[in-house]
C-alpha cells in the first residue's frame, strides 16, 4: 500500500491503540498468568482437581451445552420464520431478539427468578401441572442460559439464510425433491457450518455468564454452583489462589473456543464463497 | 383405451409445476405452526421478562415506585452510574477511532493479531474481568501494599469500577468501525488531503461524515454495556451502599434484602435504558441501510 503513505497519523494512532490496549487489557490479564506461576504444579491439579470445583464445571458445561442445543432448535426456527414469512409485527418481534444483549443481566436475573420460582407466573404453572421446579435447581440455569443465548444464534443464521441462494432450491424441486428433501439435503447442510458457529457462540458466552444465572440457581454447591460464582466465592474467603487457578483454566478454555470459532466462522465464509 | 389413458395422464403432466411450487413452499399449516412457535418463544423468553419488570415495579403503586427510586442510595447509584458511562464511552470511543484508523488506513506488521487482541475483552467472562483487576490492585495483588502506602483505593472503589467497565466495553466501538473503515477504502481522504486539506479538517469533513453512523451504533452498544455491566463491576466493587454501588449492584442488594419493589423499580431504569437502546440501534440499522 504505496498510497498510504501519503496518509496522516500513524504513528499517534497505533501508539495510543497499543498503549490503550496494553494498559487495560493485555497488562491486566497477564497479571492472570503470572499470578498463576505462583502455583506449583501439584497445587494446581489440586486446586482444579477438588470435588467442589470439578462439580462446577461439570454444571457450567453441562448447562451451557443444553442450553445452547435448545437455543439452537429455537433459533433455527425463529431465525427461518424471521428471514422467509411475512406477518404482522415481523419487524417488531425481530428488533426485540437483541434484548439480552441489550438488558443488564443483573435485571435479567432477578425477572427470571421472579418468573419461575415456585409462585412465580410460569414456576407455578410448571410446577402445578407438571411438578416441575425450575428456579433453584440446575434447570433455571439453563433457562437463563437460553435467554443469553438467543440473540447469538438468531442473528449468526438470519443473515446466512437471507444470502441463501434460492436457485438452488429450485433446482432441487425441479428434480423432483420434496420439501422435506430440500430443506434437509440442500438448505440444512448450507446452513450447518452458521448453526455450529451460533452454537459454540452461545456455549462459550453460557459457560463465563454470572450476572442471569445465580439469582435463579440457587447456588448450591455440587448441584448448582457455576464457575464463574465459585471464583467469586474464593475470592471473597480470601483463597486468591483458588480463585486465580480456576480463573486461569476459564480464561485458557475461553481462548480455545475464541480460536475453534474463528476456525468455524472461515469455514462458513467459504461455504457461503462458493455458492 | 386411448380415452381412458388420456385422462389419467392429464394429472400427470399437470403435476410437476404443483410439486415444484409445493417443494419450494412449506403448507400453510406448518407455516403457522411455526410462526406460533418462534412468537411463543419470543414472547415467553423476551417480552414476558419486560413486562414482569413494569409489574413488580409499580406493584404498590406509583407512589412506592417513585419512593424507590428518589431513595438516597437509589439516586447513588444512578450517580455513579452515570459517572462510570461518562468516563468510559468517550475513552473507548476515542480508542475505537484510534485503533480503526491505524488498522485500516495503513499496512504494519502484526496487524491481524492486534485486530484479535482488541476482541478479546467479549471472550472473557465478565468475573474474570473484575478478578484480573483484584489481583492487580487488591490488597494481596501486585500494587495492593504500594497503594495502602500511598492511600490510594482502587479496588472497592470507584476507579476499579471504571477499569472494569473499561474493559468489558473496550472492543465495542473499534469493532463497529474497522470492517466499515476498511470496505470504504481511503480515495476520499486521499481527495481531500491532495487538494490541501490538512488533517484534522480531511479527518471532520470526510472521515468522520462517513463513519459517523457505525460509530454512533458503537458507542450505542458501548454505553449499553457500560451502564449495565454486573458481574465484573460486582467482583471490584465491594458493594458499599451509596458508595460503590453501580444501578445493577443496586437491584442485586434490593433483591437479597427482599425489597421487590425497590429492586424492580431500578430494574425498571434499566429496563427502560435496554429498550431505548433497541429502538435507536433499529433505527440506527435502518440508517446505515444494513438489515
């Protein structure tokens, strides 16, 4: 790029972006690593190894990967009737899918607990005719979890089905398909590589999510304890290395997601080039 | 015979274009069958929780509402709030232009990863967030014993809060701006400057025209999470009562302490800010002409 140069301030752009970036974040989460490096070896595994915590994460992922298998489902679903039916308050009901990224989690937090708890509006009804209870037990985490989860998938497979190259189905009819056929031999496999995308989107936001979760949990320990509350526990007991170590595996776990995703989003740009 | 095969073959050849159209089609009863699913979901998971929100807020009326809210440490809260959004969106904004402008205007070295690195914050959970700043400021992190000398409080104060918010919002203006920065390429900058445009007026009367949309969007969504952040502001903030209480602490405490209406009438705020945010980032799409 010869013409650049002829462009005015990189030098004062790129060292303010590096010291910003330096000082609020990369500083900052190092100091997670170094922290880390206090620890033997031994402490570690017995940090990450006790009951306590393996039963955390055991119900941070277990909850986060049903939650986003049913986000997913209803995405699909939400996503499709969004992208190719038209109805009445179309735009409307589109616009509000963003809500959790846009409501405080805090507040999304207590509604949820105020709804399905035991005398809540759908807790009641859930457990009067079903008897099932949802708040406090590891089901409300999942409830919470697919209400952060939706946006996620939603918005990663309404543009994917809205570039969708209709000729193709077409194609397919005029050999003879059925719709049935269609949708799972032409349209899902074209879409797949954006639900894996929005699905392991949801699953690394549903697995570090604290704020809608723990007012509807319960918070019990070995039932429904999440990570992230378990980190917030040591750190207030004061066992910093507790806390440092299983925040240390988190963010590791975080980071090969953030790398599987991009993985998973050029495959889907690449799919979507070839067509 | 002929007479008999005629008929039954009229079908036949009358069929494909049916098929065709029914293959391309779902039937109209499975077409509402899923609209009804996809609005029943929506209602329940988005608009319920709204609605529950106006509620339990005017529960007891106006009056306790009102009440809730012009509570000292309801008005605290909103202060610092406030204070922490005032800080925080125009530091990141600034940054965002910063770093989209040094990242699409010009060709270095190690460019992709400081696109990933300025990412990052949105992959981290929001608690790690606050606990990377407790063990770097707290009283057992690396500065704690040099700030209890100097008497400088960051953690469970409001400093902490700000760096925190700080970085849960980081990437959101840069990420607005650098895919549009990019695509629009710099022939009109290059325009402005050859005919002897200094910088800064090259940089407000034709960069800043054509971001301004993507930029006001950013810093939209920057201001949302800023005012709303819980999980990283709650690890740094000690929840001292009308001191380091953010809006968001403020329903957590409300909600423990059992006072409903108190924690959903500034739920109700948020609530309020979540939904106004919604509105202007649709209008907003709309004007970018995206979506």
């Amino acid at each position: 790029m010869s013409q650049s140069q002829i462009m005015p301030g990189f030098r004062p752009a790129l060292g303010f972006t590096l010291v910003y970036l330096s000082l609020i974040v990369l500083i900052p989460l190092s100091t997670l690593v170094f922290k880390s490096f206090q620890l033997s070896w031994d402490d570690y595994l017995r940090i990450i190894g006790s009951k306590r915590v393996l039963a955390s994460f055991r119900v941070s992922f277990g909850s986060a990967l049903i939650a986003a298998a049913i986000a997913s489902v209803f995405g699909v679903i939400v996503a499709w009737v969004m992208v190719r039916y038209s109805f009445f308050g179309r735009k409307f009901f589109d616009a509000i899918i963003d809500l959790p990224f846009a409501l405080p989690t805090a507040v999304a937090g207590i509604v949820l607990a105020t709804i399905f708890q035991p005398t809540g509006v759908l807790g009641k009804f859930l457990l009067d005719t079903f008897g099932i209870q949802v708040a406090f037990k590891p089901l409300g985490i999942v409830i919470a979890l697919i209400f952060i989860s939706i946006p996620f998938v939603v918005r990663t497979l309404e543009p994917v089905l809205l570039e969708f190259d209709t000729t193709m189905e077409e194609a397919a009819a005029s050999m003879g398909a059925s719709r049935w056929q269609i949708f799972t031999k032409v349209i899902f496999p074209n879409i797949f590589p954006a639900l894996l995308t929005a699905f392991a989107l949801s699953f690394s936001r549903s697995v570090g999510e604290y704020g809608s979760v723990i007012f509807i949990a319960g918070n019990l320990p070995f039932v429904s304890e999440i990570v992230p509350l378990l980190i917030v526990t040591k750190l207030e007991q004061y066992e910093i290395e507790g806390a440092t170590a299983i925040a240390l595996t988190m963010l590791l776990i975080s980071f090969l997601f953030l790398f599987l995703i991009n993985l998973l989003q050029l495959w889907t740009h690449k799919r979507s080039g070839q067509l | 015979m002929h007479a008999i095969v005629q008929p039954s073959t009229k079908p036949l050849t009358s069929n494909p274009s049916t098929t065709i159209r029914s293959a391309l089609q779902e039937p109209l009863w499975l077409k509402i069958t899923l609209i009804a699913i996809a609005l029943g979901f929506i209602f329940l998971f988005l608009c319920l929780p709204l609605l529950i929100v106006l509620f339990h807020a005017f529960a007891k009326g106006v009056g306790a509402y009102w009440e809730a809210i012009l509570q000292p440490d309801t008005l605290a809260a909103i202060k610092l709030t406030l204070l922490t959004a005032l800080v925080t969106v125009p530091a990141n904004t600034l940054f965002g232009i910063a770093a989209a402008w040094a990242i699409t205007r010009f060709e270095f070295r190690g460019k992709s990863l400081l696109t990933t690195l300025i990412d990052l914050p949105f992959s981290v959970s929001p608690v790690i967030s606050g606990v990377i700043f407790v063990l770097l400021f707290g009283m057992q992190g690396y500065f704690g014993e040099w700030l209890r000398d100097h008497d400088i409080k960051i953690v469970f104060a409001i400093p902490g809060i700000i760096l925190a918010t700080l970085f849960v919002t980081f990437p959101f203006v840069a990420r607005q701006l650098i895919p549009l920065m990019q695509e629009m390429g710099n022939e009109e900058e290059e325009a402005a400057l050859s005919l002897g445009a200094s910088s800064w007026k090259m940089f407000f009367k034709v960069t800043l025209p054509n971001i301004k949309w993507a930029l006001l969007y950013g810093v939209l969504l920057c201001n949302a999470r800023a005012m709303g952040e819980f999980g990283a502001v709650s690890v740094v903030s000690g929840h001292i009562r009308g001191l380091t209480n953010t809006l968001p602490l403020h329903v957590e405490v409300s909600y423990n302490d059992y006072q409903t209406v108190g924690a959903f009438a500034s739920a109700s705020i948020l609530a309020g800010l979540a939904v106004v945010t919604l509105v202007l980032k649709t209008l907003l799409e709309w004007k970018q002409g995206n979506r």
